[in-house]
C-alpha cells in the first residue's frame, strides 16, 4: 500500500506575497498541482495534503482533482511537526508513505518510480532523494557513506563550516516506511536554529536510511523566492521547447518563446520569436504562428498563419490568415479560408468559410456565412447599454466601408450594405441597403473677386 503526503501548510515568507507559496504558478499550474501530478502515476491509495496558512484557499484551488483527504496544521512547526498531523488519519495504516515536499515541482515521474522501486529493493526503513548541487546555499546536507548508507541530514543554518562544504542535498522527497516513522515522529525536538521540529531528523533515527541520487539537479530544485520561481520557470520552458522541438516544431528564436503543458503542436509548426502559447492550446500542421503571438485556450487546425494577433478561447478552421493586429477572443470560431486582417476584433462570432474582414472592424455576437467581405471599419453594434444582441449576414454578402449594423439585425445572403451606412432593420436576400444621408452638393456664389 502506498500513501502520499504532500506538504502545502507553510507560509512562504521568503516570496513576499498574499498568495499561500504552494498557490504561485508556474508554466500554467500551481505549485502544489505539480507536485500531485508528479506522483499521479504512482496510483497511490491515499493522497493527503498538509495545509495550514490560508488551508481553505488551498483547499478550494484543488477542489476540482478529488480523491485528495486534507489534513490540517495548525500552527506550522516545522516539516516534523507536519508529518506529525498524519499519525491520527493514517493510524494503523501499512505501508510506505511517500513525503513530497509542495514547494520541489520539477521532478520527472520517472524519478519518484525509481525512488519506490529503491525502497522496496533495499528494505530500507526510509529511502530520500538527494543531488549534487553546486551551489547548495539554503538547503540540507545529507552524509552518507561509500554504500550509499545514510547517517543524517543537517540544515544549511544549523552545519558547520565543513559541513556546508558537503554538496549532497536533501530534495525534501522521502519514501518511509510509515510504522517504522510513526514510531520516530514523536520524538522529534526543536533543538535547532529554528527552533522547529524537523522531518530531516527522522532520517538518523531511522535504519537502514539510503538515498537515490538524481542526476540532473534542476530535478530537485525547491522554491522559496521569486528568483527559484523564475529558475524553475526556465526550466520548465527549456524541458517543454526541447520536447515539441524534438516533435518537430521549429522555433526561430526558442528563448523568446513560452508555453504551457496544455499545448499541443502538429508537424511542421514554425514559430517565430515571441510567441506565447498558454492553456489548453492546440496548433495543427503546418502552422506559422508569428513573430509576436499570444495564444491561450485556442485551436488551430492545420496551415493557418498568424502574425502579431491574440487569440483567446477562439477556434481557427484550417488554412485561415490572422492578422497582424488582429484579436479573436471569447469564443470567436473561423471556418476554413477565413482572413482576419489588421485591427480587427471578432469576439463570440461564427465566421463561414472565406469570410475576409480585413481591416478596422469588430465583429461582436455575430454569425456570418460563407464568404462574406466585411468592409473596412464595419462595425455589429451589439450592446444596447443593458444586453448583447445578434447580428446575422448572409452567406455572399458585403458589407461597405463603415458600415454599422445596429443589432440585433438580419442581413440575407447576397447583401450589399452601401459604405457609411447605418443600418437597423432587416435586409432581405439580394437587396442593396442604404442607411446614409445623401450627399448634397452646392454650388458655391461667387462672394468676392480676386484681389488685383
Ligand atoms: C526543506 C528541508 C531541507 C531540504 C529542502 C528541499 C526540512 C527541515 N528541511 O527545507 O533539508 O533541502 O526542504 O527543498 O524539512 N511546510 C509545512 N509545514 C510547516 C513547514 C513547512 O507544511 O510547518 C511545508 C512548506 O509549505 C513547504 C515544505 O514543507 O512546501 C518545505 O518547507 P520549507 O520551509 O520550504 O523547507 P526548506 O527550508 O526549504
Ligand atoms: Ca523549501
């Protein structure tokens, strides 16, 4: 049996912020959904989350994942005192229990496999994850023998000089065996420059202790400030730009880039510098997205081009063109063709297939059929100052140069709206609709003669 402890009740003092530490994002997710995603595949029977410092607004960020039981730590004493709190839910419980600690979140899954199936071999009553640093400054150092064989582990403010010189260090990841640490736990005192109660001296109390050394240190990167948020921020980027690189996603300028764990490339994707992909975001083959894109919970198919636009909760059929300086945002969705030229804004709309909207123009609550030509500075006047209203075009219509369509309003296939046009009543199929006034023109009296 397999249970897993994350520890999430501290406050996070060092990165000076309102957010609870485990809260802070990083590449799209919260600290603390990394951490649970990094064990996820372990299927562990029981998952419980030490929370303390503002334990509901942590709760409720978690709500959604399930399964999870929260254990509450009140005040927080320290790693020792949190793993503490577990002796009541997991009483009588046998078997390993895996500590994470919820501030490490660039682990690989593999490593925490590794690190079980070392446990389980050795026999050890406790197993910990330790790297090579080269600059450990902050965090514990292990002393371990030649056979691997663990004597303890000292915090960086409680070593001596010599102690310090040592480069081993504590990652705060352990596989216990529960009986054998729920009869160390309470032993534990605050005897040290904290003056709190210390998991890491558990580790000496406990025999055999062993540990699995990782090879690559960013693995066991923790964080207590924004400048080991930002550290690990780039390393996740880095992971994520080699992963889609080796897909066959080309990036131009890889360092300008970001994105998230939800985005998805097809083949053959070329991205120009500056371009940021977030959310769920889905890009098909073919696809040139930039130089200077934002795209968030978005989906491209394959062969569209976008170029300095933002895309927001928006779907792009294939082969669509996208700006530049375009906005599509809020459920905005092309079909195949489409071209959304410079300064336009399409929000919640359905655009047919070959619709061209290429300059100037928002297109807000409005349904356009096939090939529609939406003429420069259109405008759907869609809000009445109480409610969004409608506005339909018809398949082959074109709308004139500042036209403004008051919704909500009908336009039938085959429309011409003439330029400047206000309209607000319905337009039937075919018709030409004006809704200007008429140009007048005066001959102007001759009022003075020219100076001689
Ligand atoms: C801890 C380890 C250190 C290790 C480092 C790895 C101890 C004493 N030290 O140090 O050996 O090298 O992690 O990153 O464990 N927490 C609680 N309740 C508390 C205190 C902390 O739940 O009362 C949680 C925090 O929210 C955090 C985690 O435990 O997620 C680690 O706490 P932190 O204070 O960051 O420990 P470090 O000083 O980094
Ligand atoms: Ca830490």
């Amino acid at each position: 049996m397999l249970a897993v402890a994350v520890l999430a009740a501290g406050k996070g003092t060092r990165m000076k912020s309102d957010l609870p530490k485990v809260l802070q994002p990083l590449a799209g997710a919260t600290l603390v959904e990394r951490v649970l995603a990094s064990c996820r595949h372990l299927a562990p029977e029981r998952q419980l989350l030490i929370v303390g410092h503002q334990a509901e607004r942590v709760e409720r960020s978690l709500e959604a994942l399930g399964g999870l039981e929260f254990v509450l730590q009140q005040p927080q004493n320290g790693t020792g005192h949190a793993v503490q709190q577990l002796l009541a839910p997991l009483a009588g419980f046998q078997g390993e229990l895996l500590v994470l600690n919820g501030d490490v979140p660039l682990l690989r899954p593999g490593t925490l496999e590794e690190l079980l199936a070392k446990h389980r071999n050795s026999g050890a009553a406790v197993t910990l994850l330790t790297a090579r640093l080269a600059d450990p400054t902050g965090y514990g150092r292990v002393f371990a023998d030649e056979q691997g064989r663990v004597s303890g582990i000292v915090e960086h403010r409680d070593c001596s000089e010599e102690q310090r010189r040592n480069t081993l260090t504590n990652a705060g990841i352990y596989c216990f065996d529960w009986a054998k640490l729920a009869a160390v736990l309470p032993l534990l005192s605050t005897d040290n420059d904290q003056g709190e109660l210390y998991l890491t001296d558990t580790v000496a109390m406990l025999n055999p202790a062993v540990h699995l050394e990782v090879s690559d240190p960013d693995e066991i990167n923790g964080i207590n400030d924004r400048l080991q948020l930002a550290q690990c921020e780039a390393v996740l980027q880095e992971r994520l730009r080699r992963h889609w690189m080796a897909e066959g996603v080309s990036f131009t300028d890889p360092a300008s880039c970001t994105l998230s764990e939800g985005t998805r490339f097809g083949r053959d994707v070329l991205v120009e510098p500056q371009c940021h992909f977030r959310g769920a975001t889905q890009i098909g083959n073919g696809c040139r997205i930039g130089p200077g894109c934002l795209i968030e919970n978005s989906s491209l198919a394959d062969g569209v081009e976008v170029l300095y636009s933002v895309l927001r909760e928006s779907t792009v059929a294939t082969d669509c063109v996208v700006g530049p300086y375009a906005q599509l945002r809020n459920g905005a969705h092309l079909e195949a063709g489409c071209r959304i030229g410079n300064f336009v804004e399409v929000k919640n709309s359905r655009l047919g297939a070959g619709v061209k909207a290429n300059h100037l123009s928002y297109l807000g609550d409005a349904d356009l059929g096939a090939k529609v030509n939406v003429g420069a500075g259109t405008i759907t006047a869609n809000f009445d100052g109480v409610h969004k209203h409608r506005t339909v075009i018809g398949a082959g219509s074109k709308t004139g140069a500042n036209s403004v369509l008051v919704a909500p309003i009908t336009l039938g296939a085959e429309v011409t709206v003439a330029a400047g046009s206000t309209l607000t009543q319905n337009v039937p199929d075919g018709a030409l609709a004006f809704g200007r006034a008429r140009q007048v023109v005066k001959e102007r009296r001759q009022t003075s003669s020219p100076a001689s």
